[in-house]
C-alpha cells in the first residue's frame, strides 16, 4: 500500500519565486491495484511520480510505502526501500551497449548478484514479457514496444512490490500500447504487484486502471474506481479529459441550433450514462414512448471498462417540462445516469 499525505512540492521559480507543482495531495493506493493519476500537461503528474520514490522530496508531507514512512528514513535504508520500487519511462533509458538480457541484468549486476543467480533471474522475467528470442539483441535492433518490454523487465528484477510507470505508453502506436498495457495488466495480476500509471490518455486508464486520480494545477480533484469517473464525472477537467464534453462532440451548425432551442426555454440536453446490462436494453425507446417526448440523440459511444459495457448519450428532449422531469426519473429507477446539462459552449 502506498499513502501519499499531505504532500506539497514548491520549486524555485522565476524572478525569485516559487513554483508550486502539488498543493496537499493525498492519495492511497491499496496493494495489488493498478492506480491511474491523470493530468493535463504541467498538471504535476511527473512530480507526483518522482516524489513517490523520493527521486524528489517533498517540501512537505509523507510518503509511506508499505508501511515505512520513507520521508523519515536514512539515506541508507532509504537506499533499500526503493530497491522495492520500480519504475518504468517514456523513453525506455536503456543502456545502448548492452544487450537486451544485459540490459535487464544491469540492477542484479549492481547489488552484487553472482552469474549463475543473475541466469535464475533474468532469463524468467525475459520469457515473462515475450523476450527470449532476442535476447542476444541491442536496443537498435529491436522495436519501441520491444524496448518497454526490456524496461518492465529491467524494473521487475529486482522484485519490486510497486511498479511506477510515468506516461510508458506515450511513445507507442494504440496496437503496441495496448499490447503493453495487456502485460502490465498481466504482471499486476500473476505478481500482486502495485501500479501507478500516470498518463494524459484516458484510454490507458479505461484499458488498465482500477481507479483513478485527476490531478489538475498540483490538486487531486477527482478520485474513484474507473468505472465511476466514466459513468459521472464530477470535475470538469475530468469531463474535458474523457471527451465527452458535448460541445466538443457536435457540429458547428448542429451545436448552434441546440444553442438555440436551449435559450428559447423548449429543449432540454441531457447526458445519460448507462453501465453493464442498462446499455442493450431498449430504455429510451420505452422512455420515448411512456412520456411522448421528442428525442434528438446528439452524441453517443459504446465503451468497455474492466469487462463491463458502458455507454453514454448526448440528447436533446423536447416537450412539456412537466414530463421531461418524469422522464429524467424513471430513467434514474432503470439505473442510467442522467444530468441535464444547462448549456453548451
Ligand atoms: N525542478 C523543477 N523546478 C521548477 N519547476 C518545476 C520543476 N519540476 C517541475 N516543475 C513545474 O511543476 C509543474 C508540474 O510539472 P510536471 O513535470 O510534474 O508536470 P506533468 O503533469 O508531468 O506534465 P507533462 O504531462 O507535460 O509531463 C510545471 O509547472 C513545471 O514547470
Ligand atoms: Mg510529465
């Protein structure tokens, strides 16, 4: 379990004053999860992540991994606690020079690992992430994809119980992404290992996470299992990440009507969100019917979180306001989630 309390960071900034990369976070991260923190650029998610391992220190706050409170600790076991942590990059920082097995070697090489140990080790985590074959190869001559799997398996030999990644998909097409994703997926599960994904993609958190932190201007401003921030997103950094923010979505000239018939009091947006069963069953077509509301659907998706559907719908409903409001609540009894949005921009 990691717990992050309190933790603010404030660097040096210019003309003397201060940049401040995180204001009071606090996050737990319970053992076994794979923990998506997710941000705009400049939002501290990099900082967040150097901060958990200590690479930073916090100005102020804790940090407690497994128990140990590693803000408190001597350099030396300090040393040893991030041997418990580790970390994967962007840009993969593989040494050229070396092979692929000598890449993953490298941190059992370090801590004084004899030959035959470092085979014992190594040669398991390469069949693990789907290496063997290249083994003998160095990172010129193997593909982006392939070099992650070198970094997961560089960060697993030292038998990590927290796996940090910051942004190590970014770099990779959406079918190799996915690909990594699967294995990560794969080692939190096989190895009960912890991960902290940080991303800006709301795809990896939707494909891997557990739960989810927004981090915006150095603030935790929303947090919960995946599949509630997808189904009502409470924040609106939250909404503009999931693209879901409807004027988005729509035409110029369709988005000028609804406009329109918003401000002539006649129409009302609502957005509903349908999870598990409720998306294949035909309520709107029922809710149509029962209320004699005319619906326009504007924007619609289809999703799949942790196995279970997931949809969302951007209508316009026209009628007596009287029985739009029936509708907004019999939608509710059949489990959809409605908000009725007041505006577009
Ligand atoms: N060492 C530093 N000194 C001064 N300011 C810093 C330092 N590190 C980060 N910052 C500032 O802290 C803020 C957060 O930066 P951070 O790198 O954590 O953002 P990020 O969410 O990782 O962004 P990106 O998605 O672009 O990687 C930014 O305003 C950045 O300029
Ligand atoms: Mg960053």
């Amino acid at each position: 379990m990691i717990e992050i309390r309190n933790v603010f960071q404030r660097f040096a900034g210019p003309n003397g004053g201060q940049v401040e990369a995180l204001h009071n976070v606090n996050l737990t991260i319970p053992q076994g999860e794979v923990f998506g923190i997710i941000g705009r650029s400049g939002a501290g998610k990099s900082t967040l992540v150097r901060t958990l391992n200590l690479l930073t220190r916090p100005t102020e706050g804790d940090i407690v991994v497994n128990g140990r409170t590693l803000t408190s600790l001597s350099s030396g076991d300090l040393r040893e606690a991030r041997r418990e942590i580790g970390m994967i990059f962007q840009h993969f920082n593989l040494l050229s020079s070396r092979t692929v097995y000598e890449n993953v070697a490298l941190p059992l090489e370090l801590a004084g690992m004899k030959r035959a140990q470092i085979d014992e080790a190594v040669l398991p985590l390469l069949e693990l992430v789907g290496l063997t074959a290249q083994k003998d190869r160095y990172p010129s001559q193997i593909s982006g994809g392939q070099k992650q799997r070198v970094g997961i398996a560089r960060a697993l030999a030292s038998k990590p119980k927290v796996l940090l990644s910051d942004e190590a998909t970014s770099a990779l097409d959406p079918e190799t992404t996915r690909a990594i994703l699967d294995l990560l997926r794969k080692i939190n599960r096989e190895l009960n290992l912890t991960i902290v994904m940080i991303t800006h993609q709301m795809e990896v958190i939707k494909q891997v996470c557990d739960r989810v932190a927004v981090l915006d201007a150095g603030r935790v401003v929303e947090t919960g299992p995946v599949l509630d921030v997808f189904l009502q997103p409470h924040h609106e950094v939250t909404r503009a990440l999931l693209g879901d923010v409807i004027a988005q979505e729509l035409p110029p000239t369709l988005k000028a009507r609804v406009v329109e018939r918003l401000a002539k009091g006649n129409a009302h947006l609502l957005r509903l969100a349908f999870k598990g069963s409720g998306v294949d069953q035909p309520v709107l077509s029922e809710t149509i019917r029962r209320f004699e509301l005319d619906f326009n659907i504007l924007h619609g998706q289809i999703d799949e979180i942790q196995g279970q559907a997931f949809g969302s719908l951007a209508v316009l409903a026209g009628g007596d306001a009287v029985k739009v409001a029936q509708a907004m609540a019999w939608l509710r009894e059949q489990g959809v989630v409605v908000e009725e949005l007041s505006h577009v921009e």
